[in-house]
C-alpha cells in the first residue's frame, strides 16, 4: 500500500529543536548525595554530648569551686612532680631495659633467648602491684646486698633497707614491668624492617653495630614509636600504684587530703582526673611530631601539623563561600 505523498519525513527533514544555552561543566554545582542516617546520627550524639556536659556544669555534686581550690594546691603539685619523676626514670629505663631484652631474644644464643623470653613472660604473668609490694618487702629475704667473687668472699656490702627507699622502689619495680612490655614492641619494630636493609648493609660491609645504630633502628621507630606511646602512657597512669609503697604521688596525695577532708573526695578525684587528661594530652602531641619526624623518607608527603589542618579547613570554607556568592 503506497503512502500520501508527504506523510513521510526523512530525519534530514526532521525539525531540529532550537539550540538552548548550558552551562559548562566547571561552572554546574553538584548535588551532594543526602544521607539521612548520618545527620540523624550526628543529632542524636550532639543530644548526649550537651546533656553530659550540661549535667557536669550543673550537677552541684561536682562542687567545681572546690575543684578550683585543689587544683593547684602546692600538695596536689608535688605529688605531681613526683609522678613525673617516677614516670620518666621509668620510662627511660623501661626502654633501655627492653632493648637489651629485644636483642636477647633475638639473639642467636640460646642461652639469652631463654632468659629473656622467661623474664618477659614472667614479668607480664605477675600483676605490678605485686611486684611493687614484693620489692617493697625485699628486704626482710635479703638484708645486705654485696658485690665480690661469685660464689666467693664479697668486697663491698651494702644494707638493703638505706639503699631501698620508697623512690628507688617505685622506679625499680615500674622500670622492670616496662621492659618486658618494651621488649616486646621493640622486637616488633626490628622484625617490621624489611629484610633487604639487612641485606645491603650487609652487601656494603657495615659492620653489625652500625648496621643497627644507623640503618634498622631507625626505621623500626617508625613502628616502636606508636606502640611504646601507648606503653608511656600507661605507665602514667600506673604510677598511681605506688601510693601502696608508702610514695605520694598524684594519686597519693588526692587520697591523702581525700582522708582528711571527706567532703571533697570527689572534686579531688576530679582534679587527679584532669591532670592524667592533661599529661597523656601531652604525651599524645610529643608522639605526633615523633612519628612525623620519622616518616620522613617513608611517605611522599609528610602530614600537616595540626596548625596547618586548621589553615587549610579555614581556606576551604572561604574558597566555597567564594564560590556559592559567584553563583
């Protein structure tokens, strides 16, 4: 069956429509995908972040003006210069101690593998505050203390109970529960350098000593230090034990004045709380631009710094400030 003529157009005939004006992509704003979940879910911890801070201002069990009144009381200051003391003797020691402790066990004598891996496991089986007291006991196992021939006449002797005060038993007993931990997070950090360092300082002719000093210690930071941060501040927090040894330290002194005045146990506890926050606030810090430090050469770009996220953040808000006054 044959068509009207002109009932058929031919798409070259076909009308075109009129040519509209767009945007190019540069210049069109994209729509954000909406997520409802996540604006629930931030309102609903925003609710209970304010509620929780709302109940510590207004909650009159806090008493705030007597936190005020402790907070630098010169008793809570010198129980903190005492945890200070004691966290950073032990610290340095600890440290040391794992060291020695990471190298023997990774030590191709038996002997030292044996030892070390038995005072590791047995330093972290015993609870520290046994330790503590054990130590703090010492001398009634062993008076004198000596130094001479093995098995032989002593030259030098000393009387435990002077040598042993209440410091240099809380450092004692703190310094040999942190090196077995350390041990540990120092061995991992060795066994983390990848083994052809090993094998071109080798390849080089270094010597051992060297090769540690200069080549693997320092890349197995990268990994120790994370770790023994979070070793660091436990042990601050740890020193709150030796009150039990007869030290007064932060703690100590909290529950000493907590003692004398009942009334105020829980702004006390408040003020010891702070403090802790603010030592481990520091620490945390300290550990940041330790790791950047060490990221150098392991990363392309190093992270910013803190003061350069907020620069950037404040720079991105102007920028689409900028942009959404353009459109």
């Amino acid at each position: 069956m044959s068509e009207p003529p002109g009932a058929a157009v031919s798409l070259a005939e076909a009308p075109t429509p009129p040519d509209t004006p767009s945007k190019p992509l540069t210049a069109q704003r994209v729509q954000p995908l909406r997520r409802p979940g996540r604006w629930i879910a931030t309102a609903v911890v925003l609710v209970v972040v304010a509620q929780f801070v709302h109940g510590l201002a207004t909650n009159p069990f806090y008493q705030w003006d007597r936190f005020g009144y402790w907070f630098l009381r010169p008793t809570i200051l010198d129980g903190l210069l005492i945890t200070l003391e004691v966290a950073a003797y032990s610290a340095v020691l600890g440290l040391l101690g794992g060291i020695l402790l990471a190298l023997a066990r990774l030590s191709r004598s038996p002997v030292l593998r044996a030892v070390s891996w038995t005072y590791i496991w047995a330093l972290r089986s015993i609870p520290l505050i046994v330790v503590l007291l054990f130590l703090y006991n010492f001398s009634a196992l062993y008076r004198t203390l000596s130094l001479g021939v093995p098995f032989g006449p002593a030259f030098l002797t000393f009387d435990e109970s002077r040598l042993a005060t209440d410091m240099v038993v809380a450092v004692i007993g703190l310094s040999l529960n942190e090196a077995a931990y350390a041990a540990e997070v120092v061995r991992g950090g060795i066994l983390s350098v990848d083994q052809g360092q090993h094998e071109a300082a080798s390849a080089l002719g270094l010597p051992k000593r060297y090769q540690f000093r200069r080549i693997v210690f320092p890349q197995a930071l990268r990994s120790i230090t994370p770790n023994y941060v979070n070793q660091l501040i436990g042990l601050i927090k740890s020193t709150s034990l030796v009150f039990y040894v007869s030290l007064l330290d932060l703690f100590g002194s909290a529950q000493t004045m907590g003692a004398t005045y009942p009334g105020d146990i829980v702004p006390l506890l408040l003020v010891v709380t702070v403090w802790y926050l603010i030592l481990t606030s520091v620490v945390s810090v300290i550990q940041f631009y330790v790791e950047r430090y060490y990221a150098r050469g392991a990363t392309r770009t190093l992270p910013p710094t803190p003061l350069q996220r907020l620069r950037t953040a404040v720079r991105d808000v102007r920028e689409r400030a900028r942009r959404e006054t353009a459109v």
